[in-house]
C-alpha cells in the first residue's frame, strides 16, 4: 500500500487525503483524541471491520454516531445483515416493524440507562454481555468500545429511528440516555486541542451535535485554537461543510473535505494512516 499511495498524483484530493493522514497520526503521537463522526452509512456498506480495527490500534479513541447506527450495528451482529427495502414494504406499513430489532435495541437501553449508561454504552455491554448470542459482535463498533474502554455516544433525534416506532421505546430511557452521551462527547471533544474530528457520512445530526460540543468546551475555557476538522461524504452538503469544515477552525487549525464514496475512500484513508504510522 505504501507505493500505491506514494504513486498517487500529488494534488487535489491526494494532498487532502495525505494531510488528513499525517493529522490524525501526529495527534494519536501527541496523545490527542481523534473523533469518529458516523452516519449509517459506512456501517451499512460494510466498513465496520475497518473502523473496529482502527479501534483496537489506538487510532481511533471515540466515535459519535447517530441512531441508525445502532440499528445497522445490532443487526449485523445478530444476523450478519441488516437494512430492508423501504419500497417494498412501505405502502403495505410493514417498514421497520422487525420484531427483534424493536424490542432488543429498546430492552438494551432502558436496561442500559437505569444501570448509568448512555445509549452508546448502554447498547454496547447488552451486546458484550451477551455475546454468545452474537456471532458477529467483534465487527460491532458498540461492542468494541465497551471491549476496548473507548467512548461510543449516540445522538438521536426522536422519530427518526424505526425502534422509536415499537411499543417497547421509552422517551425518557431516549432522551437521558441521548443527553448523556451528548455530554460524554463533550468532555471529549474539550480535549481535543492537537486532536482532529471527522465527520463521515451524517449529513445533519452530527454536525449540529458537534458544533455544540465546540461552543461548549469553549464556554468552559477551552480555546481549541488548533484542531483539525474533516468531512468524508459523496456528496457536499451545506452543514458539514458549515459546522464541521469551517466555523469550528475559523478561530485556528484546518479544516478539510474529502468528497468520494465511503467504500472507497474510507479504507484509502485507514491504509493510508496505517503506512504513515510506519515512517
């Protein structure tokens, strides 16, 4: 892979990719938090294997998701394959009425927050905990972060999600758990100085949660003067680019756009990452 990426034309998008590369590895050296951004995207085109491995070498030290995230991550290590054909079954109302999914995700949190979780950890251990009946939990970001102590934090928005449809979903069990983990992110993202966020694939919800994050940990006394902020999509879309690319670093550091489709660019960017670790 080091000759590939070496023979890659030095411009445009290839600097980008090799700037964002060289960021997160001199962050990780420094000690500094690089931040996983996801929408449902990258889990549900497979790159899950991808991002756990980058979990479990240090690379990535916390990942912030939205609720279609935990749907597709459950699934996948239930079953081994996730999502369904919207078309096919919206007229008939049978859309996201999976039984299993419905009930187990929303037993998990309830549980979850009870016992002090947020909705990314609560998830997490049900999983871990019961990861006999999980043939595929290794590959499971949420069971990864509890294996690997890494903060995994869930921002929902309530009614976007199909478990918010099921008879078991709780609103309070919902928002606390959401609250928690919007405020376990932004002890994080307070720490961030020299670190870098990327937001991959969330359109939206991500970037509106990490702005506030920003203003936040500035409004506590941290400056976050020198950050490197990323957005990874196939399409440019305006608050990404906004929230994520140019206000937070418009005080200092970079911010930087990687637009190409996730299945490609995301294991261009790991392996890029990786060989630089080796120089």
């Amino acid at each position: 892979m080091a000759k590939f990426l070496s023979g890659l034309p030095d411009i445009l998008a290839v600097k980008t990719l090799r700037c964002l590369a060289k960021s997160i590895v001199q962050a990780r050296r420094k000690g500094r938090p690089v931040i996983f951004g996801l929408g449902a995207h990258p889990t549900k085109v497979g790159l899950n294997p991808i991002i756990v491995d980058l979990m479990r070498q240090d690379i990535v030290t916390a990942l912030a998701v939205n609720g279609a995230v935990v749907i597709h991550d459950f699934e996948l290590a239930l079953m081994g394959h996730t999502s369904e054909e919207v078309e096919a079954e919206i007229d008939s109302g049978r859309f996201g009425m999976a039984e299993e999914t419905g009930r187990m995700i929303n037993e998990a949190i309830t549980e979850g927050v009870e016992d002090g979780f947020g909705i990314g950890g609560a998830v997490g251990q049900y999983i871990f905990r019961r990861r006999k009946q999980f043939p595929n939990w290794k590959t499971s970001l949420l069971a990864t972060g509890i294996q690997q102590n890494i903060p995994v934090t869930v921002h929902v928005a309530i009614g976007t999600d199909i478990i918010h449809m099921h008879p078991a979903a709780d609103g309070k069990a919902l928002g606390e758990g959401s609250l928690r983990d919007f405020r376990q992110l932004t002890a994080v993202v307070s720490q961030m100085e020299g670190g870098v966020y990327l937001n991959i694939g969330s359109a939206v919800l991500l970037p509106e949660v990490f702005l506030k994050t920003v203003t936040l940990s500035r409004n506590l006394g941290q400056s976050l003067t020198n950050i490197t902020t990323a957005n990874m999509d196939f399409l440019s879309h305006y608050r990404p680019l906004t929230n994520v690319v140019k206000r937070p670093t418009q005080k200092g550091g970079q911010g930087l756009s990687l637009t190409g489709h996730h299945e490609i660019m995301l294991p261009l960017l790991a392996a890029a990452i990786i060989e630089e670790l080796r120089r």
